[in-house]
C-alpha cells in the first residue's frame, strides 16, 4: 500500500530557506531552490527574492546573479538584495551598476538601495558620485532615516569631510547608538581624538543617549593616543554601564592598557573578560611585546593554541616579534611551524616578521630564503632585509638589494634610507645625497639616522656640526647628541646640549635624562646632576629609567646616602632599580650592604636576573667575602634557575684570583661548560700578576696571544710584572710593542671643578 506525502507548502519552503541562512548552509538551501523548481513554484518573484538572498548570505554570489538574470519579473527586493550583496562582499561598482538599472526600470530606490549604494561609493573612493546619491536621498525624502544617515556620515568621514559627516550628524532625527558610533569613528580615524570625546561629551547629556558596547570600544581608542587619566575615567563608565565583562570593550581596554605602558591594568581588564576570542588575545600579545615583555607574549601565544584558537595574520606577526626580541630561535622557529599549518602562511605581514625574526636570531640566511621564496614584496619587507643584512655584517647585500628595490620601482620611504645607513656605516653622507635626490633630505627620521650614524662611528665634531644646522629637531635628535657624547666620554659637552634642549621647545624624556644624568655621574658632578634631578621632577619625567639613572648619578659621585634615600623612597617593584642600587654598593666596596639589598629583594619575592648576581660577585670579589660569593653562585643555579654567563665566570675567577687562589682559579677556568673568552684570561692575569705567579700570568698570557687580544691595559699589566721580576729588557720589549701598534697606554689624570668648568 502507498502512501501518499503532501507537497511542501510554499511557507514551509520559505521558512525552510531562511532557516539554511540562519546556518550558512549553502547545499540544504541548493536542495529546497530544486524542490521549488520541481513543485512548480519558480519563478515566483517572492520565492526567488528568498533565494537570491540564500545564495547571497552564503557566499554563492554568482548564482544569486543566475538566479535575478533568469528572474521574469523582478521588483525593488530583488535589487535591494543583490546591490546590498555586492556592496558588502566586494563588488562595489556592481552594486552602483545594479542601481543605475533599478532607476532605469522606473524602481524608486528605498533606504537599503541607498545605504549599500552610499557604502559603494565610499569603497571605490568616488566622493562625487556619493554626493550624487546624497542629492537622490534628500530628493527622495530618506535623509533622516538612520540607515541612511549613518552610512552617509560614515562614507564622509572616509573622505576625511568632517565638517559634512557632523552636520549629518547633527541634522539626523534618530539619534540612535549606530549613527553615533559612526561619527565617532570618523573622528577618530581621521585623529581627531579629541573631537570624538567633545561629541560624547554633548550626547550624555541628553537622557535618550545609551552608549553601547561599540561606543565605548571606539572611545577607548581615541584615549590610547591621549593620555592614561582619561582612559581610566573611560574605564570607570565602562564599569558603570556593565561592559567591562563584554569581550569588545575589555579589548579595546586591553590594547589602550598596552599603548600607553600600563601592564598591571591590561592584565587586570583580561581578568574581567567573561568570553575571550582571537582579537583579545591579539591585544594582549601585542601589549605584551610593546612594552618589552616578550617572554609574557609568548606565554599568551601558548595560551591562544591550548584553548583551540586558530591564530591569524597579526597573532602570528606579534609573536614573532616577541621572539625576534628575545634572538630566540627555538621560538621563532615554532611559530613558523605553527604559521606554516595555516592559511596565513603566504600572508605578507607573516613573511615580513619571519625575515625580522630570522635575522634578529642572525639567521641570515634563512631570512634570505623566505625572501627569495615570497610572490608578493613591498618596501616594508625590503626594508626588512636590508636593515637585517646590514646589522648581520652583509653589507655588499644590503646595498645590491636597495639596487634592485628601485630597479624593480619598488617604491622608497625614510625607513628605507635608515636601513641603509645602519648597514653603510663609514657611507652615511653617500646614502644621505642618495636620500636628497629622493626628496627625503629633510626627513627628519633620515637626519637622525644620519646624527646617529656620525655618532657611532666616533665623528663628535661632525656630529655637534651637523646638529646645530639642523633646522628642525625633535625629542630623538636632542636624545641622540646627548646620549652620544657621553658614550664618547664628552660629558661636560653632553651637559652644554641638555642645558640648550631645556630652554629650547621640546621637552626631554627618560632616555634624555637618562644620559645626562649618566654624564654628571662620570664628571662626579654632584651639583649638576642634583639640577637635572629636580629639572626631571619639574617635568613629571620620574619613572622606572630615570629614578635607575639617578641612583647611579648619585653612587658614583660618592653620595651613597642619596641614593639610597631615593632608592627607599621610590619603592619599586622593578628589578633595575635593585640592580643599580646592588651596583652601587658593589663599586664602594660595601659587600654586606649589597648582601643586604638582595636579601630584601627575597622578602619582597621580587626575582633576581643574571645582571643582580654579576654584582653581587663583583661585590663579594671587592670585600674579600669568597665563602658568599661561592654560595650566590651555587644559588643562581639551583634557585634562581639562572644559567652562568661569561662575566658570572670572569667574576668568580677574579674572587678566587683575589683571595690567592690561583691554582682552584685555573680549576674553575677548566671545568667552564665554554671556553674562556678574553676577559676571563685578563681577570687570571691581574690575579697572578698581584699574587707574583709568574709561571700562570705566562699561560695566561700564551692564551690571550692565541685570541689577539692583548690590548694596552694588558700589555702594561705584563710589562708590570716583568719589571718586578727584574726582567727589564722583556718589560721595556712590552712597553715597545705599545707604541709599534698603534696603542698608547691612556695617561692618568686628575681634575677640579672650578664654577661649571672642569680643570
């Protein structure tokens, strides 16, 4: 016996069809178009205006346009829907032909047609034939929907017309959340932060206004080039409104906390998230590696992949970042693995920081392959490899491919120019008349570059010469000068250009006040650096580098109570801080004071790194205190989990050497896991020079021979001990190969200030 089955009725199939957009289920809605066919309804206008919108919403654009072509009668959906499509998904001179045609079959566009044709118009970047569609919306009575208003606003505001967009804006009826995020987000796309906050500002006070989720996001991101305080005020209304457990909010909290340097609040508004996505955790391994915290980043990455998030284009780029920060090869190379099993892969961005990653790790050469295996290049990437050949000592590299880079008419920018002269040391005014024939003389980027580059290469004079004809100059071009001449022992100079910057408009930073403060501390000069310490209050300059700076300023001009009166008023939690003040006590020779500091840092749980124990066995080595300083070495290791580098080595040499145990020096210099480098054969020489071990100072000496590393100081230390040996002809045989080389033992010297002058 058969059994009959009835039709499916035509609602049933409508419901049916908008059920497979709910799902994106493109082959149940191809289904139920055949079984519409096979019953007879097509073509129907309402049921194929239902389908086009299937194929649309799922990704089959082509056939939603086979399916209108086919269409015996059409009507104002059947337009709405297709030139709504192919606004949205790419296509938007079709969407504007679609509705040259609408208009040509008498069609009377509705608001949907006019906001996707307004969207159109502003992706093909055509301002005039948008204010052709404006003048159709104010013909046709739809200016103050809100539809139409927000894309209008929205399209004006892409053309940088702020002045059109706001009075819009101000013009429209329905104030709703939507048209209000989109003129905030006009403003501050076109960096008009304040503007934006001004407008939110206006709008709360009036009771309809509810910001949403969105709202806030698009602030928030107006206060990440703004300053902290208002952020935090931001922060407060979120918390008042409820949105501070909203994923779209906390990131933007996130990646604000991440701009503007505070961790502790980045973390602690992650904390708050309910529901975490890919973009939060792009947000926090980007704050992450901004502030220098790379190990943390990638701790973050780990976290993405154990919670089963696929990462993407800027996840990866960030963390390759964190490791190119870290020369960490082993992590580099994992991510690559991991971007290697994704569809990002090929992603130019991902390209661009492996080739950083590799190069910052001195992978030259597999940077080299990646570049040579990419199918699309831009001046970023060959910026990229141009800076990294040239700090990888390729220099004949970096030149041939800034050739080709312009042969090919890749096209140039300051970076470009930078890179070269990093990698062309010795060439910089060659790159420079190179940059003048681009138009970028004056690029003040290049112009530091160029300061920077008189600087290493020890020019001073030139350096302080081409400064002061710099017409323009900003916070880096007074850092660079300042910060050189001190490296170049120039520090009375350094002072003379601080004094100048501080009368000048631009104000110093912490890296400014850094090196000023570390030239009054080589100079000794208490007075002047007491000056640039309370010119670094005046100016709210007083962070973790400043405060680090200071207590150095202050040991080395031999006020060790200063400094640590100010290391105990600052209180921080920073390690650097402890550091210096661990330094300082090391270089008075005050080992239990030293002692003293590291046990504090254990009660206060903070964590030691390699740089507290270099001091704390220059300390030990200083005081005589071998037991202690053989017990911090054990416990680095076994504690602190730190692995022994060179000059931890080079110190306990120089503790056993000092306390005269030369024969267990010799011992620790055989059982090192490497071999001993210069420094550490120089530290045993001094040792057996001061003890009167003659036969060990030889071996030492055939060991620096070996490495051609015999500088003046040890030159002198050998000539020293054949004297005293009373071997006067191999002494004055010492004494001459200083002269023969080139070298000249450095006289001692001694100085008074007198006023500001030093004599």
């Amino acid at each position: 016996m058969e059994v009959a089955v009835a039709a499916p009725s035509r609602s049933f199939i409508v419901s049916a069809i908008k059920s497979s957009i709910d799902q994106k289920f493109l082959s149940f809605g191809q289904s139920l178009h055949a079984i519409a066919v096979k019953i007879g309804f097509l073509p129907e206008t309402l049921l194929c205006n239902h389908l086009i919108n299937m194929y649309a919403k799922c990704g089959s654009l082509d056939n939603a346009h086979k399916l209108f072509d086919e269409m015996p009668e059409r009507n104002l959906i059947s337009y709405s829907t297709l030139v709504s499509s192919n606004s949205r998904s790419g296509s938007p001179r079709l969407a504007l032909h679609l509705l040259s045609q609408l208009q040509s079959q008498a069609f009377c566009p509705n608001q949907f047609v006019f906001s996707s044709s307004i969207a159109a118009c502003a992706k093909l970047n055509s301002l005039s034939f948008g204010q052709q569609i404006h003048a159709q919306v104010i013909a046709s009575g739809f200016e103050s929907d809100s539809f139409v208003s927000t894309t209008l606003v929205d399209m004006y505001s892409k053309f940088g017309e702020l002045d059109l967009a706001n009075s819009i804006f101000k013009q429209s009826e329905a104030k709703d959340p939507v048209l209000f995020n989109s003129m905030v987000s006009g403003y501050v796309s076109s960096g008009a932060h304040e503007e934006a906050l001004l407008l939110f500002g206006e709008e709360r006070k009036f009771g309809y206004f509810k910001p949403t989720e969105f709202s806030f996001g698009i602030l928030i991101k107006a206060c990440s080039d703004l300053n902290k305080e208002i952020g935090m005020q931001f922060h407060g209304l979120i918390l008042k409104y409820g949105f501070n457990s909203n994923c779209f909010a906390g990131t933007s909290l996130v990646d604000m906390y991440g701009r503007l340097g505070h961790v502790e609040s980045l973390e602690k508004a992650f904390e708050e998230i309910q529901s975490c996505d890919i973009a939060l955790y792009n947000a926090m391994i980007g704050g992450f590696s901004r502030n220098g915290l790379d190990v943390l980043a990638l701790y973050c990455f780990s976290e993405l992949l154990f919670e089963g998030f696929t990462p993407n284009e800027c996840t990866l780029a960030s963390a390759l970042k964190s490791s190119a920060g870290l020369r960490s090869h082993c992590w580099g190379s994992l991510i690559h693995g991991v971007g290697e099993k994704s569809k990002f892969s090929e992603h130019l961005i991902v390209k661009t920081a492996l080739i950083d990653m590799y190069m910052k790790c001195g992978k030259a050469e597999e940077s080299c392959s990646i570049f040579d295996t990419m199918i699309e290049r831009n001046t970023v990437s060959y910026n990229s490899m141009i800076f990294g050949l040239g700090q990888n000592g390729y220099f004949d590299k970096a030149v041939k491919l800034s050739i080709e880079m312009k042969s090919l008419y890749v096209e140039v920018d300051p970076s470009t120019f930078v890179a070269l002269m990093n990698s062309c040391l010795g060439q910089e005014w060659v790159v420079y008349g190179d940059a003048v024939k681009h138009g970028l003389g004056s690029d003040l980027m290049i112009r530091n570059a160029l300061l920077s580059c008189l600087i290493k290469k020890g020019s001073a004079e030139e350096a302080l010469g081409f400064f002061k004809k710099m017409r323009e100059r900003d916070v880096v071009s007074w850092t660079t000068i300042i910060s050189g001449l001190t490296q170049m022992d120039l520090h009375a100079n350094a002072i003379e250009v601080f004094k100048t910057m501080c009368s000048s408009e631009i104000f110093p930073n912490s890296f400014t006040f850094s090196s000023a403060l570390k030239a009054c501390g080589n100079l000794a000069s208490i007075r002047q650096g007491r000056c640039i310490h309370a010119c670094g209050i005046k100016y709210g300059v007083m962070d973790e580098f400043t405060n680090s700076s200071l207590l150095d300023m202050y040991a080395k001009c031999g006020v060790l109570e200063d400094s640590r009166r100010l290391f105990d008023e600052i209180g921080s939690e920073e390690i650097v801080s402890w550091n210096t003040m661990i330094t300082a006590y090391a270089q008075h020779g005050q080992g239990r004071e030293a002692l003293e500091i590291y046990t504090m840092m254990q009660e206060q749980n903070l964590e030691p790194n390699h740089v507290t124990f270099v001091s704390l066995l220059s300390a030990c080595s200083h005081c005589g205190m071998l037991d202690v300083g053989i017990e911090l070495f054990e416990l680095m290791v076994s504690k602190h989990r730190i692995v022994p580098l060179m000059e931890h080595y080079a110190c306990m040499v120089y503790l056993f050497g000092r306390a005269g145990y030369l024969d267990r020096a010799k011992q620790f210099i055989d059982s090192m896991p490497f071999e001993a480098d210069a420094s550490i054969w120089t530290v045993f020489l001094a040792a057996c020079k001061l003890h009167g071990n003659f036969e060990l100072a030889q071996l030492a000496r055939k060991k620096l021979d070996g490495m051609l590393c015999e500088d003046n100081s040890t030159l002198v230390l050998v000539s020293n001990m054949f004297s005293e040996e009373g071997k006067w002809d191999d002494a004055e045989k010492e004494r001459n190969k200083i002269s023969s080389d080139g070298m000249r033992k450095e006289p001692g010297l001694s100085w008074v200030q007198i006023a500001e002058a030093f004599a």
